[in-house]
C-alpha cells in the first residue's frame, strides 16, 4: 500500500512555487517578541529571588519519645470503630508512625 502510494505520488506535476521556501505573513515571527525591558548588557540572566513565604526545605517534624508512648498508649484505648484513625487525623500522624512506633516500644521490652 505505502509502497504504491509512493510512487503515485512521485508521478504527480509538481510546480516550482510549492518546492519554494512558505511565505510568511505579515506580523508572523519566528521568534517571540521581547519585552520592552532595559537590555541585559552583562550578558547573564538574573538570579531569581526566592519568595520568602516558602522555606527552601521543609523541616522533619521530631517527635519525643514521651509523645511517642502516649499515642500509642491513646491508640491502645480505642474500642470503638475509627476512634484511632480519628486520633491518628487530629495529631497529623499516618498508621505507619503507630506500627513504627509499636515495634520499638516491643524491641524496648
């Protein structure tokens, strides 16, 4: 199929103006416009400032081994159903801190 298309296509009349370079329209650029800023005489681009609401890199939160046995204490205490998914939402925690932390209170036993 290809191979047929090929060669009905090279037995079509070509005219000279199609082979010739695109025109381009008036007000089309083959560049982006640039501002109407001074001009970098340096040579080198500036050197962007950090916004200063955003720490460059976040800080791990340090948990105190006090705080570590009385939330896994806390979440020992619950019978009820979700009570210790709801303890683990309002200290920010995820269930693996809870598994992590049980498996050291039994390694210290």
């Amino acid at each position: 199929m290809l191979k047929s298309l090929k060669s009905f296509l090279k037995h079509l009349p070509v005219k000279e103006a199609e082979l010739a370079a695109p025109r381009r329209r008036e007000g089309e650029r083959s560049q982006p416009d640039r501002s109407g800023g001074a001009a970098n005489s340096g040579g080198v681009a500036p050197v962007p400032t950090p916004a200063p609401e955003v720490p460059e890199k976040a800080k791990r939160r340090q948990c105190t081994a006090e705080y570590k046995r009385s939330i896994v204490a806390q979440a020992e205490a619950c019978r009820d159903d979700g009570a210790s998914g709801a303890l683990l939402r309002r200290e920010g925690l995820y269930s693996s801190h809870l598994t992590t932390w049980r498996r050291q209170k039994a390694r210290r036993t």
